[in-house]
C-alpha cells in the first residue's frame, strides 16, 4: 500500500513532506500560525490544545533552531516535551531507531518529531507505530524539511504582501538542501510567481527535480527584479571532499553582498534557514541589514510548528 500522510478520516497523522499537499491545507497551517504571532516583547501565545500530550524530539543531525523550536511550540501548548539527546541513548550501543521509537511509544510517546540523515527513515518508522502516534520531519536527508518550507513560505507572504506575481531566488547549495526542496513544494503550490534556481552548476538539482523553477547561471541574473532571496550553506556534510567548492571562490561569485542586493528589487526581502556561513553565501552587513527577516524566520518557526503540532494532534484526539 502507498505511504499516506492522511488518516482514514482525511486528517493530517504524518507530516514528512509538503509535496502533494493542498493549497488549502497549507493555508490554514499558515493562516494558523499567524494567530501565534504576538509582538516583540509581549508574551508569547499559549494554549492548552496539547495537554495530556507527548512530543519525543530525536534528532540525529545537529540542530539548533528547529530543535528548540519544536520543544518551545510543545510547551506553549500544554504538552509534555521529551528531547532524548541520541548521544546519550541506548542508539550509540546498537539499538536501532524503531527499538528506540517503540521504548517512547510504551512510555506514551504520541508524537515524534525527527531528524536525520537517512533518507526514508521517517515513513519506515511512520509505517510501524500505532495507529494513534504521529511521525513530524523535523529534516529528512537533503529530501526534506516540511516545517522550514512553511516557515519560509510564511515569511514570504508576509513579507512580500502574497505570492501571485512574486518572484523568489534560491541560492546555493540547492542540490543538497531539504530546504531547497521544501520550500519549492511550498511555494509552487500556493502560487509563487516565479522561482529562481541560482547556484553553481555542481550545486544545482539535477535536471527534472524542481522541473516549475527557472535556472539560472549568473547571481546578477538571479537577483534582477527579485522580491525574495534565499541564501542557502553550502552542506559539507553530504558532499565528498573533492565537490566543495574554494570558500573565497565562492563568496566572491555567489556571495550576497550589499550591492548585489542592489540589483534585486528596492524591497526585496532577504530569507536564510540558518546557520549562516558569515563571509562564505552572505556578508554580515546583509545578514544584519534592514532587509533581512533571518530572525523573523526563527520566530514564525515556532509559530508553524505550534500550528502543525496543533493540527496533528486535533486528528490523534478525534481518533479517541
Ligand atoms: C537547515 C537544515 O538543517 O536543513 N537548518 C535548519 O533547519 N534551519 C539548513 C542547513 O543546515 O543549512
């Protein structure tokens, strides 16, 4: 039987990927998580949507903000948060990830949030827990990062006033960035103007992956007339040595500097998952100026995933 993210009533169990998923459906999940936005300095929204719930993150990649995220989004709405630190687990003396999964579940473990390296890890597991646990990618490979793809289309929406007639230019390391990936999904189906594909021809998808983007070989041709650029790291980790390009090289034909910037739209807004490379895709002056939403980003990633925890676990408690 082919891997469904969908419940028998039609309701969001899983999430491992965007594609395939309705417009609609990410709309609400959107719409959703501006309701969480409060302003700078007031108190963060809370509910009691997830009381008597337990979220396990595992993450076998290191993490910063999706990791601390999802346990603050957790939190503020009334579950019990699990961050098991694999490191630490029974995982480094042999056992594998589904006799860890199953040790949380017996302790009433309801929805896993995980990261890592291999691909297809996550529907494995997905398709072996009980019918009422939940499985949330918190980054799959270089396939996958559902939450960081929701995330960035929100800032984008809220930044470029929408999608329709919007321009978006990813650069980089697309080839192997699951936020690449994501973000594609995203922003191809709520109905992005147009998205830009800019990096170095090693470091871009092959050809007939992100097949509705328009490639292009200059950054100056990628930035003409842009309402969004997504700077991408360069993943060392999932290249060989003799791949990585020369840092210095890099900066000076890919790197985003102020007047690079310039050549973009005069509010073209500047997106990056995080963590940056200072110096390497983007100087600090960018990173740090007033056309960066960097940090906003981070914000309205505890927002999304407060939505999709939220959404999740209205289908687990419907199951009841
Ligand atoms: C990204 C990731 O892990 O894919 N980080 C994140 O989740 N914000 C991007 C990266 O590591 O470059």
């Amino acid at each position: 039987m082919q891997f469904t993210q969908f419940n028998s009533r039609g309701h969001l169990r899983h999430l491992l990927t965007l594609e395939g998923l309705p417009a609609p459906l990410l709309t609400q999940l959107l719409d959703r998580a501006e309701n969480f936005l409060r302003p700078a300095g007031s108190l963060p929204a809370r509910s009691a949507a997830l009381s008597g719930i337990t979220v396990g993150n595992l993450f076998t990649e290191p993490s910063t903000r999706t990791r601390a995220s999802f346990e603050l989004a957790g939190k503020r709405l009334g579950a019990d948060v699990i961050n098991l630190e694999i490191q630490l687990s029974s995982r480094v003396k042999g056992e594998t990830m589904l006799d860890t999964i199953y040790t949380l579940q017996a302790m009433g473990v309801d929805l896993f949030v995980i990261r890592d390296a291999e691909a297809g890890v996550h529907e494995y597991v997905a398709g072996h827990v009980e019918d009422h646990v939940s499985i949330l990618s918190a980054g799959e490979a270089h396939l996958s990062h559902p939450t960081q793809g929701l995330l960035d289309a929100l800032a984008i929406r809220r930044h470029c006033g929408g999608f329709a007639g919007k321009t978006v230019t990813i650069v980089g390391d697309l080839r192997h960035s699951r936020v690449a990936r994501s973000a594609y999904h995203a922003l191809t189906t709520l109905g992005i103007g147009e998205l830009r594909l800019c990096g170095p021809a090693q470091l871009l998808p092959p050809v007939g992956e992100f097949h509705r983007g328009r490639r292009c070989t200059t950054l100056e041709e990628g930035l003409a007339g842009a309402d969004a650029v997504m700077m991408l790291r360069i993943q060392r980790e999932r290249m060989a040595e003799a791949e990585m390009p020369e840092v210095a090289d890099y900066h000076a034909q890919w790197g985003l500097t102020p007047a690079r910037l310039g050549l973009a739209n005069r509010d073209c807004v500047v997106l990056h998952p995080g963590p940056m490379n200072r110096g390497v895709e983007i100087d600090s002056t960018v990173a740090d100026g007033p056309q960066s939403v960097i940090q906003r980003q981070v914000t309205y990633g505890v927002a999304v995933r407060m939505a999709v925890l939220e959404h999740v676990a209205k289908g687990r408690l419907a199951h009841d």
